[in-house]
C-alpha cells in the first residue's frame, strides 16, 4: 500500500472504528451501511452527519463540512496531524512513521473532488444525458440493480465537469492547479464513468469506457491512477476475506461483486502483480481463487501469477472456465448462476491444473 494511512484505514474500517471516533456524538446510530450522528460543529437537532461504513469519512449535510477520519480528529479534538496519526495508528496495531502532511492534505482534496464529480455523473447516467450509456449497459446483460450496485456514471467530458465542480464552491485557482495534477485532459471524450478505490475505500481514481470501441482500447485513465498502481480493482470490497477470486478486467469484477457469491478483485492484462498480491495480503487475503480466463496469454498470465502467490508462501487455485468461454463474465451469461455455483466448488489446486493444461 502507498501510504501508512491507507492501511491503517483499513485495518480500522474492519473493526468498525466508527464507533470508536464518533460513538460519543448525539443520536450515534447505524443507518444501512453507514452511521449518522448530530454534527459536533454546529447546533445540530437532528442527526445530520454521515459517517460512511465502507470508507473513512464524514460529510455534514448541513453545514457540508466533509473530510476524512484524521481531519475531524484534528479539528475536533485540536490535535495536531502528528499527534491525530499516532492515535490512529497506536489503534490499527500498525508500527509506521506518520506520513507526509502535505501529501495526506493533496490526497484529501483528490477524493473529495472525485467524490463530487463522481456523483455528477452518477446523477447524469439516470437523467436523459446518459441514456445512451445506460442502453449500452443494459443491452451488455446488466439489470437496472446491477448497474445500480456498480455506482457507474456518464462521463460528459473535462470542461463539463470543471464547470459543475465550480458551481459546487470548488475555487477557481484552486480547482485548476488541482485538476491539472490529477485529470487526464489528453484523451478527453465523454463514456461510462467508473470508480476506482484504494484499499481502505478513498476514492483515488477514475476510469473511463467508451461504449463506442470495443475490446481493451476502450478502457483510458480520466484521472492519473499512480497513487492506485499497486492496488488490484475493488480490493476495499474484499478487504478482511481470507478467499478472493481474482479475474481479468473491470467489468468482470464489477459483475461479480454484484452477483455477491465470492469477494473479487479485478487485475489488468498484466496479470497480478507482486505488489498487487502484497496488497491483498495486507488486506487479509490468504488463498487467490485465479480465474483469469481462457486463451494462451491468459493461460500464461495464469501461470504466472501461481508463481508468484506460492513465492509468498500463500494459497492459490484455479477456476476451471469451460473453454469454449473467454472468460468469467462471458461464462455467467452464457449460462445461469447455479452454474457459476457449481463452478465454484470446482475450483482446483494450482499443481493439479498444470497437470491438466500440459496433457
Ligand atoms: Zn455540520
């Protein structure tokens, strides 16, 4: 993982450490996935603050102050950004040196400006402007709720979204210098926007699809994805899972995470990486389900990435996709769930698949 935060984020968010930081606000209760409570920062009758379950931080609902877990503990308690990593830390159990102020403040600012713009297009995909999108989605086999689940958005293009994100109090100055560090103005055309999270839920990153092409092409950064190179596609899903199954591409994981039957992790055509499996570790993994796909490059990113599982002493197997499927996603609609099920229990020792594939 890049930062100690990140994974002392991640530790906490498994033990429901909500609780811990903002259990003494008024009317603390557990809404859903989330927690609300009144807001410390303002006379507050009613439970206004959002404390979100799967990431950490808080948004206000009436007076919009937003931020993560170590800013309210900085401003709440007066400490210091130090002395607020220390407390977190000490709790995580994890031994690491507080990270780089400045560089926590810059990741701040970035997911909660990706956060906004991901919910404009998220609004845009269920208005008229993303019928399209949404008439692509649905004719790939998705249902409403699939889609729903995937919390997808329509992608207008950057001037479009630096507009909406002025209108939402972003500053000026502020907003470009931002914008220029981490929005990918070069291949600007409108698709499907997709989130892309860290380990412990911060959304870092944005991908884009472009319904108009086909294949891997299709998929471009809209934003710079450095501070995500070493993190596998939707691994805060799966965080604290001791089985994960490890497909190729982001809508194979976004369909599988929604079909709910195994925690998912996605990995690009370059296969799992051993920064990618250390950061799954990190996250609890112990055994990696590989279904990678079928066809020689995937049968070899396969092979692969049993290598480089078993060098760190950990578990792996192989689903056995029925070859006449490219891959996980074509198999489950090409057939039904229960197949998928009956899949599952198929899945074989690595050593035994090797055998297989070499007769
Ligand atoms: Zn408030």
């Amino acid at each position: 993982m890049r930062t100690g935060i990140e994974r002392i984020y991640a530790t906490l968010l498994d033990q429901d450490y909500q609780r811990v930081i903002f259990g003494d606000l008024g009317d603390f209760q557990r809404k859903g996935n989330a927690y609300i409570a009144r807001c410390p920062f303002h006379e507050d009758a009613l439970p206004t603050l959002v404390l979100y379950g799967d990431r950490p931080e808080y948004f206000c609902f009436a007076c919009s102050r937003r931020g993560d877990w170590l800013k309210f503990l900085q401003k709440r308690l007066e400490i210091s950004f130090p002395e607020a990593f220390s407390r977190l830390a000490r709790a995580a159990g994890v031994d690491a040196a507080a990270d780089d102020e400045t560089a926590w403040e810059a990741d701040l600012h970035r997911s909660d400006l990706l956060e906004n713009a991901m919910s404009f297009f998220i609004t845009r995909l269920w208005a008229e402007e993303g019928a399209c999108d949404l008439a692509y989605l649905y004719k790939r086999g998705y249902s409403m709720a699939e889609v729903e689940g995937m919390a997808l958005g329509s992608y207008p293009g950057y001037v479009q979204t630096r507009d909406y994100l002025l209108s939402q109090g972003f500053a000026g100055d502020h907003l470009e210098r931002t914008l220029s560090c981490v929005w990918n103005k070069e291949t600007d055309s409108p698709g499907l926007a997709i989130p892309f999270r860290d380990a412990s839920g911060r959304l870092m990153g944005l991908l884009c699809r472009d319904i108009a092409t086909l294949g891997a092409p299709a998929y471009r950064p809209l934003t710079d994805l450095k501070p995500l190179a070493d993190t596998p596609f939707l691994l805060y899903r799966s965080r604290g899972q001791a089985e994960v199954i490890v497909v190729e591409g982001i809508f194979d994981a976004l369909l599988l995470d929604q079909v709910r039957l195994k925690p998912v992790m996605g990995v690009g055509s370059g296969g799992l990486s051993d920064a990618g499996i250390e950061a799954a570790a990190a996250c609890g993994t112990r055994h990696f389900v590989l279904a990678l796909g079928n066809g020689v490059r995937r049968r070899h990113a396969t092979l692969e990435a049993i290598g480089r599982i078993r060098a760190k002493g950990l578990d792996v197997s192989v689903l056995p996709i029925p070859r006449r499927y490219s891959d996980l996603d074509a198999y489950i609609r090409g057939t039904c769930l229960d197949h998928f099920r009956s899949l599952l229990k198929k899945a074989m020792e690595a050593e035994q698949w090797i055998e297989k594939k070499s007769r």
